[in-house]
C-alpha cells in the first residue's frame, strides 16, 4: 500500500472553490453529500494528524485507502476509554446528505455508494473479532444505531490476557439533523451505565488533495452537551475537536418517492419528477381499488426507472407506491386472523358460562357467584375496543370485534344489582342471558369474518402484493 507522507499533499484550498459544483448548499462549506469519519482528534494539524498515524503515535483512523493510510476498524476500537467528548459511535462513517444523516458506513467504498440502503444490520465484521454486530436504521431526519462489541476487563483475582474479551458491550445511539448548516445532534448510551448528549456543529478549515485525485476535508468540531453515568453524574462539557470527511460525488436528488444520484442534465432531472409524478398516480390508484389502470402504471413506471438507469444514475426507493395497498392487505389478513381468535376466545367462555350453570342449579352459594362474575367481567375488561383501526371501508366489519351491548347491559347490572349474590334464580337468569349474549356474539364473528372474506375477493386486494412484486425494487 502507498504510504501517505505530508510531501503528498499538494494544496489546501481554503476557499473549497474545487466543491462549489452541484449540491454545495450547506452555506458553511461543506458539501451537499459527504461521509464524516466519527474519528475524532484533539489535534488542529491536518499534517501531524496523518504522519501520527503512520509513525504508530496515535490509534488509526478510519481514513479511505486511497490516501495510503491505515483504514483498519479496529483502530478505533483499541484502547477505548470513555470520553464524554468523543461520542463513542463504533461505526466509522456517518454519511450526511443535505445536512441530514442518512446512512452509516464501515468504509469509504460502502459509503460512498449512492440510493444508501435506509437500514443495515451487519452480524459481524471480518477481520475485527471484536465487533459482534452493527446496525443502523434511518427515520426521515433521525439515524438510529447501535453496535455490540466485546472488550477485555480484569476479573478479580486475574489477569486480563490481550485479546481475550471476556465482557459484551452495546452501545445505541441517534443522529438528528441540527437547526444550522454542519450541526447534528447525537444521543449515546452504553449498557455499562455511561452515556453522553452532545451537539456537534462543524466547519470548514480546508481541503487537502493527495495522489490520483483523491481528497479530504479537515473540518473544526465544536461539541457541546452532557455526559454522566447511570443517570446520577452528570457534568457539562464544551469542548473543540477536529475531524475529516470526504467529499462525495452525485448529489442525491430526493422526491416523495424515489432518491437518486448522478443525475445530471434536463433528461435524467425530468425522468425523475416523471417518476415520482407516476408513483404519486400508482398509489392514488391502487387505493382507488383501480388495478387494472395501476397494472399499467407499474409497466410504465418501470420503463422510467430503467431509461433513468440508463442515463447514470442510480437510484432507490424512498416510499414505495405500492406500501400502502400491500400495508392495507396484511392489516385486513391481520383482522381475518383476529376474528378467528375472537371465536375461539368466546366459544371458550360459552363452555364455561355452562360449567358455570350447573353448578349454580345444584350448589347455590354467594361466594361462587361472585367468583363467576369477577371472571366473567375481568374477562370483558380486556376486549379491545378498537382492534383493527385504520381500516377504511371496513368499519362496519370491524365492529363485530367489539364488545356486543347486550354484554355492556350485562355487565352493567353485575355491577350493580347485588341481589344476584343472594338469589340462586336471579343468578342462574343472569348467566343464561350472558350465554344467550355470548351465543349470539359467536354467530356475529362467524358472519362479519365469511364476510370480510368475500369483500377482499370482491376488492380484489391481493393484487396489490402483485403490483408491489411486479414493481421494479432497488
């Protein structure tokens, strides 16, 4: 691997006129898209920053190969101790579009690529035996993550050998978008009581170019906020720290649906707002229960999407057009589901209401009585009384979910009519109208689900999973 030495920069461009293309939006300098190393350091010299590192100085950083430097994982898990100024993030590449973060990276290869997946989960990273899993996941402005990693600790009474990582490690936290261009906040917390709240605004000090083109931003860090541990110590800290990122090519262009990169020139600029404009269509469409004018649309649709490949750009879903048809559908199979453990639950109850009876025909006694309708109640208390919100068009169906008034009125009067405990043939009436109640709730279940089945035939849903599997994913 080429060494990196401070003779191989040639240029620190102060006014980053080299950036000032496509995407620099930030208003501080920075550009629409690059990936931030989460390496932080105390040192403001960009040249002593990397000849530490080649010298062994300091822990390596996870810096691209292209700049001939170490870029090892494992750097910047060796020797960790806390610092409530260096947010422990594990990951070493957090990628911001736009001044959003967005993804997250192990190196500069996969975090470069353009259409970032929203969520990753990385079981293991090879060649670092220390990291048992990685994973983050993306919420419009907020990139949630976490890692689970393995240290070394002195037990009592022994000697911690190296390499031996005998206690595990997680550590979660979240990414917002700040208020100001090159501000974010991050949320730590690790499950060994530490955590840390800090906003971090960066800035510009210059760009560095090395061999073959490749380049770095040297960014200023200024981090405040509060650390503690196990939420009773907690101490403020304002602290400057210095970073690098990398300035990445193709800006993203993001639209309600689809989020590409490299797209450059009217053609591809217009392929893009025709894709997005015929997704806004598909979804109207498959809401309207219209299928065969969506069936069409997803052909169309696809062609776009291949002509917007063929063009260079790269592209990704932001919101599927078919999501909420496929959601629609699972939730309606969610509801058939419920109906069948509804009847199941209420023909359970029937047979004891029954058991229940023949032992008030033969063995009266208060106390027995007031068992029965303590279970019969608690029962009643948890039947949901809104199991399947959200489904438009089926409410009147839904309904058969909840609680029947012929069993509020019943209740009701167990509440409040106390003759029921002293009267051995009011309380065998009372529970042959709750069988009656219960019977009859059997039969509206049975219905409302045969029905329900046949409005889903009728509205043809399923064919929105077809449409969603005819559609072209990225």
């Amino acid at each position: 691997m080429r060494r990196f030495s401070a003779l191989v920069i040639v240029t620190l461009a102060l006014a980053f006129a080299g950036l000032a293309t496509r995407g620099t939006a930030q208003g501080n300098g920075l550009p629409e898209r690059y990936a931030l190393a989460t390496n932080f350091q105390s040192d403001a010299d960009p040249t002593s920053f990397m000849t530490n590192l080649e010298k062994g100085a300091a822990k390596p950083g996870p810096f691209p190969p292209e700049l001939g430097l170490t870029g090892e994982l494992a750097g910047i898990l060796a020797g960790m101790p806390y610092r409530p100024d260096l947010p422990d993030m594990i990951w070493p590449w957090i990628v911001f579009e736009g001044g959003r973060p967005v993804a997250m990276g192990l190196d500069l290869n996969s975090a470069a690529q353009p259409g970032l997946p929203k969520a990753q989960r990385i079981a293991s990273v090879e060649g670092v035996e220390a990291i048992r899993e990685l994973s983050y996941d993306r919420m419009g402005d907020r990139l949630s993550f976490g890692a689970v990693y393995g240290v070394a600790v002195r037990e009592a009474g022994q000697m911690s050998m190296p390499g031996k990582l005998n206690r595990e490690i997680v550590s979660e936290g979240v990414v917002t978008a700040g208020d100001r261009p090159g501000c974010f906040g991050v949320n730590l917390s690790r499950s060994n009581g530490k955590y840390a709240r800090a906003s971090l605004c960066l800035s510009l000090l210059g760009r560095y170019e090395g061999e073959g083109g490749s380049s770095f931003l040297h960014l200023k860090a200024e981090i405040e906020g509060v650390a503690g541990f196990k939420q009773v110590e907690e101490t403020p800290f304002s602290v400057t720290r210095y970073a690098v990122a990398i300035p990445l090519e193709g800006a993203a262009s993001a639209g309600a649906y689809i989020t590409a990169s490299g797209v450059d020139g009217f053609h591809a600029e217009s392929l893009l707002e025709d894709i997005n404009r015929f997704a806004a269509s598909l979804e109207q469409s498959i809401a309207r229960h219209e299928f065969d004018l969506a069936a069409r649309q997803v052909e169309s649709l696809n062609a776009y999407l291949a002509d917007l490949e063929a063009a260079g750009a790269r592209w990704q879903w932001t919101r599927r057009p078919t999501a909420a048809g496929v959601t629609r559908y699972n939730e309606l199979m969610e509801a058939i589901e419920l109906y069948r453990l509804a009847h199941l639950d209420t023909q359970a109850r029937v047979n004891d209401v029954r058991q229940q009876l023949l032992v008030l025909r033969t063995n009266f006694s208060g106390n027995i009585v007031k068992s029965m309708l303590k279970s019969t109640i608690n029962w009643m208390n948890v039947v949901p009384t809104d199991p399947v919100s959200g489904l438009a068009g089926y409410s009147d169906i839904a309904g058969a979910l909840l609680l029947p008034q012929s069993l509020q009125s019943w209740k009701e009067t167990a509440d409040s009519d106390a003759s029921i405990l002293a009267s051995q043939a009011r309380a065998i009436r009372h529970f042959e109208a709750l069988e009656v109640a219960l019977a009859e709730r059997l039969v509206d279940l049975t219905e409302a689900r045969g029905d329900l089945f046949e409005r889903i035939e009728n509205n043809e849903e399923a064919r929105a999973l077809e449409l969603d599997a005819a559609l072209r994913s990225h």
